[in-house]
C-alpha cells in the first residue's frame, strides 16, 4: 500500500442550493486542495461516498488531471477538474474540497462526484507501479 498522508476537516455545513455566503463561509472552513499549486505529476487518493478515485496531475495550471476509479473512468482517463461543488451552481475554481462534490468535464461532459470524505496524497517513491 502507497504512503499517504491524510488531509481533512469537519463536513461543511452549507447545503445544495446554499447562498453564495454559505458557499464561501463552507469553503473556507473546510480542507482542501488546490490542484494549480501542485507540481506535475503530484498523486492523490480522492474517497467519495461511493468511490475512491486516484489523480495525478498533468497541466495543473489548466486544470488538467489523470484521473481513474468508479464507472466513469475504469481506466486513467484525462479530464478537466472544473473545482469543488455543493451540488449548485456556485463553484470553487480548481479545487478539490472535503464534504464538496467535485465537478469535472470529460468529452463536453460535465460529470458531478458524491461529496469528499477524504484526499490523501500518495508519495510516489513508496507507490506500487503497474
């Protein structure tokens, strides 16, 4: 098993269809991850209620990702991570947020996770190769 290191907070408690202030208060109360500050090629483990889904960086300035796990992509599949989400329209732009949903484009799809219940980065030195 990959060495992870584990980064979370309490659930937010603004719910789908929140204000904007509720938005913003949940955001900044809860841990996260910017994808745009890590380097290429940075790994994590992202578990969602129904998933565990496994990211690597590729343009991280951009947004773009590698990303496998669930029934959308059973392979790594290249995808745009739109940001972090409450399940209403309000977005928080390139981030990966726990107790938020992340929003992600693949094809001209926008495809919407289950909330974030845990990111944990994978130091590659000890991850298994396949």
């Amino acid at each position: 098993m990959a060495a992870t290191t584990s980064v979370g907070a309490p659930r937010p408690t603004a719910a789908a269809g929140a204000t904007l202030q509720q938005f913003a208060d949940a955001a900044v109360q809860a841990d996260g991850v910017t994808v745009g500050t890590l380097g290429p090629i940075a790994e994590f483990e992202v578990h969602t209620r129904n998933t565990t889904y496994r990211i690597t960086t590729v343009g991280a300035a951009d947004g773009r990702i590698l990303i496998q796990g669930g029934r959308f992509f059973p392979v790594p599949c290249e995808v745009r991570l739109n940001g972090g989400t409450l399940g209403g329209s309000v977005l928080k732009v390139g981030w990966i947020g726990r107790g938020f949903c992340m929003e992600l484009l693949h094809d001209g799809r926008r495809i919407t996770t289950t909330r974030v219940r845990e990111i944990r980065s994978i130091d590659p030195a000890t991850a298994p190769r396949h």
